[in-house]
C-alpha cells in the first residue's frame, strides 16, 4: 500500500480518520483509543484546512487498494527535530502494519530533511502506546508537559499529562 503525501482534497477523509482512531465508540474497536481520557472530536476539518498552508507541516496517508485513506500522520519540521502527532490508523485495521509503515516513512521523512531526532508527546497513561513505541527505538526524555485543556483536542475527562518521547538517529544513515 502506497505511503504519499495528503494533499488539501484529503480533507474529509482524513477528519473521519483521526477521529475514528481517537474518540467514541468506533474508536474502542481499536488499541490506539482515547475515548476514555476525553470526550468530543481530535480534529476538524478547519484545523485539517490550516496546517496545508504551514510549509514545516506535512501530512502522510497510507492507502488501501481502493484509495481509501486506512492511516495517517502529521509531521512538523521544528529545526533540528521533526515532530510527529495526529498518528491515526483505521480502529478495525490496527495491528496490521499500517502504522509501522508510516513510522518508517516518518523518520525517511526526518533523514530527507536532515533531522537527527523526531519527537513526540504521548499521553502519560498509555502505557501500551508507549511500550510500542519504545520497542521502535523511541525513549521517554524526562519531559512531562500539560495537556492545554482549552477544548480544542476534546473534553477532559480525568488528569492527563504528556511525556515527550524521542528517537535520535544518524540523518545520513
């Protein structure tokens, strides 16, 4: 399946995406869920809109043999860094490969634009998210940061804090 770049016209697809893998019940179908650490949407399509026209941010889509959008992630060049967020995979098709691909791509992505570490912040409580990515060479940093509870990436329904998570690599390599 062809990992490329979404393009503005991914929009839609993309908004049903993110929000399928993070929050409500399609989301439970999966590992990845947060609907128990937050209520409401991850993303909108007006946000989705605004990061198409920021030249740091891109985003990845992993497609199917349809067409259809089964994956995604956000990356954002941050001098040195390249930070990865808004990683989705479809509920019913996680544990598949499909997000190991595009962690893959993601850090092919990094070495093109000479990046020597992405980074990451993952919510504190999933511990099995983290385990998955430390088993992919990605290691906590000793930074904790806030969760900005200003409604923006959904409704707070207990505590959360994140750990910021890295993975430094030889940009040559």
């Amino acid at each position: 399946m062809p990992i490329t770049k979404a393009t503005i016209t991914d929009v839609p697809e993309l908004n049903l995406l993110v929000n399928s893998a993070y929050r409500g019940e399609e989301s439970k179908k999966g590992w990845t869920t947060e609907a128990d650490l937050l209520g409401g949407i991850r993303i909108d399509e007006e946000t989705l809109r605004a990061y198409f026209s920021n030249e740091a941010v891109s985003i990845l889509k992993y497609t199917d043999d349809q067409g259809q959008i089964s994956g995604s992630v956000y990356l954002e060049i941050k001098g040195p860094k390249l930070y990865l967020g808004m990683f989705s995979v479809s509920p019913v098709l996680q544990g598949g490969g499909i997000g190991r691909a595009l962690l893959e791509e993601a850090e092919n992505q990094a070495r093109q634009h000479h990046c020597d570490t992405i980074t990451m912040t993952v919510i504190s409580s999933r511990k099995e998210l983290i385990e998955w990515y430390e088993r992919r060479g990605y290691s906590f940093t000793g930074e904790i940061q806030p969760f900005e509870g200003d409604g923006i990436f959904g409704e707070i329904k207990q505590p959360i804090e994140f750990i910021v998570m890295e993975k430094t690599f030889n940009p040559e390599a």
